[in-house]
C-alpha cells in the first residue's frame, strides 16, 4: 500500500524523502498483516506438560465470536449505545521521526494493535500507516489521508477502524463521517477484550467501571429526539400546561445514570476489599511469605504459574487472556509455604481508567516479599515491555520495598543476544522457559533463597493438645531439632516473632 508523509519540508524533494517514507510504510504494514493470526493459524496455543486439562479455555473458545454472524445495528450513529463486536477491521497507526527506528518501533506498536484486534475477535484485513509531527486535532490523521482511509474501508468490506492511539471524542466523530464505519480506539479494544475475559465478581465489576469513565466524556446526541425540555409557550408557541419536565435533556439524562451507575460500583468494589484484605492479613498473622507474579500481556506468567505450582490455570496464546488474580499455595524444598500469584498483565499506554479500576487488585504486587517480572525474550522490544510495567508498577504503594527479580521467559526460541543484552543491563535477572521446564529449577531455588526467613530462635516444650502450633512452626519455621517427650513435643527451631509468642504462651515449664 502506498504511504505518504504529511507535512514534507519544503527543502526536500520528493524522490529523496516521500518515496522512501513510502516505501518503509508500506513494508511495515505489510509485514504486520503477514504475521496477523499466526498463532491461530499454526494450530493456537501451545500447551505445556505443566498446563493442566486446561478446562477454563475449552469453555472460552466454545464462546468464541462467529465469523459473519453479527447483531449489530447498522446506523454509526449508536455506536456510543451498542457493544463493541469487531469483526473486520482496518488498523491504522501513526509516528513521528522518520527512518528505520521510527518505523521499527511503530511496527512493533502497530502488530500489538493487530493482536488486540484478534484476541478481541476480529479479522483484519489491512492497515494505514502514517508519519506526521503529531495528530491532527480535526480527524487525527489530516483530511487527506481520512479520504485514502476512506477508500480502503470501502475496498476491503471493513466494518470498523481500529486506531493505535487514544482519540478525543470529536476526533472519533470526525472520522467516522468521513470513513462511514465504526471508529474504535486502542482505550476502547481494550476496554472491550477485559470485558469478554473478566469472569469474578470483582473484575466485571472493575472492567464495567472503567467502561463508563470511558464513555462518559463521549457520549453524543443527534437532533431534537435527544431532547427532553417542553420549555413554555412563548408568543403563542410551545406544549403548554403538563409538558414542562425537569428540563433535562436525554443526553444529560443518560451521563446522570452512568454517574448513578459509576457511583454505586465504587461502592461495590470498596465493600470486595475487606474480603481480600481478610485473607492477605491472615497470610501475614501466619507469618506466610508471598510471591507476585506480573509483566507485559502475553509474556507467560499463566504458565510459568503452572510450571512452578501444578495449578493449571488458563493459558492462551492472546492478550489478555488473565484478568482475575490467581493466588496458590507452595512449598520450598525444605518445606515452608509461600504463595504465588499471577496479577493481569499490563500492555503499553494501558488506559488509565483500567489502572484506576485494578488497582485494588494491584495491591497484591505491592503487598508481597519478591516481584517475578516475567519478560517475553522473545519479543521484538522486550526493553519496551519492561518500561511499560515499571510505568504502571510505579504507582503501587510499598512497590519500592519488595525485591524485584527480572524472569526471562521463552528463551527457548529467544535470540541468545538479546538475553545476554538485557542480563547486562538488568541487576538480577534468571533464564526460563515456561513451555519446556529449562530454568524452572533454579528460579525455585531463588525463590527458597530470596524469601524471608524466620529468625526467632525457640527451644521449648508444646503440649500435646496444641498440635496446631506444631504445625505452623513445619509450614512456616525451620525446625533443628523435634522429639516428643512425656510432657508434648520439644521444638528446636526458628520461628516468626508472632509465632514465637504464641508457642512461649502455651510451652510447658520445666
């Protein structure tokens, strides 16, 4: 497809800069749609010994969008008022700069957008790419290219444009005149993919949340059937006596129900928190270390979960595909019992509605003893997806306090450069392959290492009847020495200081 610039500086001729922009457009695009829906099309997702019957994503895909078959209303004009139901999209990205770089990273951008797209559970079918200053703020890429937009919607049968970037609400008006389709947004086909995947209580409840923060500012009105106001007879005019309402019009009428409806899932969601803090302070009062799992969508925190527990929880080869925390009991090889848990990912310019929204969630992270960021090595930029999860890692409480240790993933069909150039950059760093098992058995051991340790040394006598001290000092403690005597069990070992209190509370005296 034939890209072209915007803006060329007056000094540059044609054949020396537009033709080559052209050309680097055109190739980026076309390597994009190459590379859209290979993970289906090589036979899906690719399971692991460690996965699991994997039940939750048989039951996913029975649920699975049909190609061609859509409930849609065909009038643009309700595209506010109706779900989201991609089906064949057009994507369309801008950048700035100009050369290879510039071009490498809007590819790597542009294919993530290609992937939302499908996980979402649409088809695409082309793309426009553009380099310009910045956006421009009538029709996001300038009226000339809408109008080149335009024809390939027309050419290709496309029923939505899927843009890689946030647009403002005129801009999403403005365009859908021109292109005569659906306009959706990054925000939204985010958005709409956390929809489809939230399953608890408290997930559907944060993903609806963020959904309305979302379409409020955007909401949009045509003609006078949105108006609500009878308004009173002037020289004769008007509906008279019986008429005058409250003098809102449906627009208004419409933004005070979503606020109504965002007020009372804030207190929906508030009242879920005690529950969770509940059972994270009895993890703590038992004196039990936690371990968080998190990174980029798709890197393979779901399966390094399963490689690590036996938990089998879903995985899938799409992004997104775990939006509801995941909390697991293990063991270390000398017995003491953490958890592990696997936190939904984070994605580049991950709306800020959904961070607000997740945040209890995110909590999890900020709350435990050591940070699994887990990187897919294999990617394209895996710098990028470390600095997109810091950037939202950073506005977690107590997230400067917990030890971070950086898991390379997938190093299996991994360039062996670029692990090399991200452990020299990284302060610590472990190589795993969640698919084969390489590396599981040494991120086991970091983790036996890097947990804290009790460190209150006891000797003492518990009696019989309190058996369940004697089992959390196996669960949580380190034991030197148990024998049983005439009196109860004596315990040589070392404990947590609440734990050690309890057991000086009950230990028989000599």
């Amino acid at each position: 497809m034939t890209q072209t610039p915007a803006n060329p500086t007056p000094e540059t001729s044609p054949e020396t800069v537009e033709r080559p922009e052209r050309d680097i457009a055109g190739d980026v695009v076309a390597r994009v749609l190459a590379r859209a829906g290979t993970a289906r099309a090589e036979g899906g997702t690719q399971h692991s010994v460690y996965d699991g019957e994997q039940l939750e994503l048989a039951e996913r895909t029975a649920l699975r969008r049909v190609a061609n078959l859509s409930t849609e209303l065909e009038d643009v004009t309700e595209v506010e008022y109706r779900q989201l139901r991609l089906e064949k999209v057009v994507l369309v990205g801008l950048y700035t700069g100009s050369g290879d770089a510039a071009a490498a990273e809007a590819e790597v951008s542009l294919r993530e957008l290609a992937a939302l797209a499908e996980t979402a559970g649409s088809q695409v079918l082309d793309g426009v790419l553009q380099r310009r200053q910045k956006p421009d703020p009538g029709t996001y890429l300038g009226s000339g290219k809408a109008a080149e937009l335009a024809a390939v919607v027309a050419a290709t049968g496309a029923d939505t444009v899927v843009i890689d970037g946030e647009l403002a609400p005129s801009q999403r008006r403005a365009l859908e005149d021109i292109v005569k389709v659906k306009v959706v947004d990054r925000t939204a086909l985010i958005l709409d993919i956390f929809a489809q995947h939230a399953k608890s209580r408290e997930g559907k409840a944060q993903v609806e949340l963020a959904q309305l923060e979302y379409l409020l500012p955007r909401l949009r009105g045509w003609g006078e059937s949105m108006s609500r106001q009878a308004g009173g007879q002037v020289g004769g005019a008007g509906a008279g006596m019986g008429s005058r309402g409250p003098g809102e019009t449906k627009i208004e009428l419409d933004r005070r129900r979503i606020r109504d409806r965002m007020t009372k899932l804030r207190r929906e969601i508030a009242a879920m928190a005690p529950a969770r803090e509940t059972k994270r302070s009895s993890r703590k009062r038992h004196a039990i270390p936690s371990v968080a799992i998190a990174g980029y969508t798709n890197a393979g925190k779901s399966s390094l979960l399963n490689a690590l527990t036996g938990a089998g929880v879903l995985v899938e080869n799409a992004l997104f595909a775990t939006l509801d925390p995941t909390v697991r009991r293990a063991q270390t090889e000398d017995g003491r019992v953490y958890t592990l848990a696997d936190t939904v990912g984070f994605v580049r310019a991950l709306p800020h509605q959904l961070v607000e929204a997740f945040r209890s969630t995110l909590e999890e992270v900020g709350q435990a003893d050591l940070l699994l960021h887990v990187v897919d090595a294999s990617h394209p930029d895996p710098e990028g997806q470390i600095a997109a999860v810091r950037h939202v890692l950073a506005d977690i409480p107590g997230i400067d306090q917990v030890l971070e240790v950086v898991v390379l993933n997938k190093v299996d069909i991994a360039d062996p450069d670029v692990v090399a150039r991200i452990r020299g950059r990284e302060r610590r760093t472990i190589v795993v392959s969640a698919h084969t098992g390489q590396g599981i058995d040494d991120l086991l051991q970091l983790i036996s290492d890097e947990l804290p340790r009790p460190d209150v040394s006891v000797d003492l006598v518990v009696p019989y009847h309190r058996g369940d001290l004697v089992n959390r000092v196996h669960l949580t403690g380190e034991i030197d020495l148990e024998e049983h005597v005439e009196t109860g069990t004596r315990l040589l070992a070392r404990v947590d200081e609440g734990l050690a209190l309890e057991l000086h509370a009950v230990a028989v005296r000599a």
